[in-house]
C-alpha cells in the first residue's frame, strides 16, 4: 500500500519550477504551511477517534455499502500528482478541495455538538491555509479562484442518524486522505 501512495511522486522529482525554486518567501511559505497542514491532519485524527470512541465507526471497509447511499463527495487532487504537474494548477485544486471541506465540516459538527469548537477551530484553521495558499499565489502572480466567504455548496443530507453517522466518519476520512496528497504536494514543491 506505502508504494502505491509513493509511486506517482517518483514521476514529480523532476519536474522544473525555475521560476519558484530559488525564492526564500515562497520556501517559507511552504515550510509554515507544511506545518500548517500537518496540525489540520492531527485534528481530524482527533476527530475520527471522536467518532469511532463514540459511534464505534472505525474501519472504512465496514461501512462501504452505506456509503454507497451517501452523497460524500472525495475531492480529486489529480493535478497534484499527474506527469504533467503544474505548481498553479495544483495548489488552485487544493483550494478548490479545501473549500469544499470547510463547507463539509458543518456536518460533523452538527454530529460532535460535544466537540463542536474543535470542528469550528478546524473549519477556521481549513479556511486559513485556503487564504495563505491564495495570498501566497497572489504574490507569485499566479492565477487563483475566489471563492465566496459564505459557502453556497449545499450540506450534505441524511436520512437517517446513522447514516449522519457514517457521512460523518466519510467527510473526515476523505478529509484525512486529501490533506495527506496535499502535504506530499507542498514538500514535493520544498524539495524542488
């Protein structure tokens, strides 16, 4: 499993960025919000141990066919890791990805009311590395999406507690993955 999450990295390692790869702003932008990224992945672990003390959902494969009557959306992160990565293209889905998320948490929140500033201080804290990630782009003169403040994607709908259950457990599992190929994304552009 390790090498089929590492195997499409191998083919980033040589792709050129000249025009990013000498500026000290943009490494440091890239090490605080590699650190960033890594402080949001720890809260949804705390999260997802939140949701499997409580509800006992904890393995993803035991609830695959419930979630076939779910509308969870798995944000894409492809342009990330494709043969033809592009730094802009890539951090602009990432964007795209988090604010998605962001909007998404409002359902775990409502699940967790126990645990309801954790979500709101990650919700905040997704909100924050979408705008460091803009304001980064935007001083590169790189070509970024604004995103409405108010979220005007629909929550999702359940039709039952369980199932908010489940939908719960799936927004933060795939929150977790898409927060893992964007911290791959960042240090592969720190390494380059």
């Amino acid at each position: 499993m390790g090498m089929l999450l590492w195997a499409p990295w191998w083919v980033l390692h040589g792709a050129p960025l000249p025009e990013l790869s000498g500026d000290q702003d943009f490494q440091l932008f890239l090490q605080r919000n590699l650190e960033f990224t890594g402080k949001i992945r720890g809260d949804v672990a705390a999260l997802q141990r939140v949701v499997c003390d409580t509800f006992q959902l904890c393995k993803e494969e035991e609830l695959l066919l419930v979630r076939q009557d779910l509308d969870i959306l798995q944000v894409p992160l492809e342009q990330c890791h494709s043969r033809s990565f592009q730094a802009e293209t890539c951090l602009n889905q990432i964007r795209a990805g988090l604010h998605v998320y962001q909007g998404s948490l409002a359902a775990v929140r409502d699940l967790l009311l126990n645990h309801a500033g954790l979500v709101e201080t990650l919700q905040l804290d997704t909100a924050n590395l979408s705008s460091n990630i803009q304001q980064q782009m935007e001083d590169l003169g790189l070509a970024t999406v604004t995103y409405p403040t108010e979220n005007p994607d629909p929550l999702p709908t359940f039709s039952s507690h369980f199932h908010h259950q489940v939908g719960g457990f799936f927004i933060l599992a795939n929150f977790q993955r898409f927060l893992e190929t964007a911290y791959r994304a960042l240090r592969h552009l720190a390494r380059l």
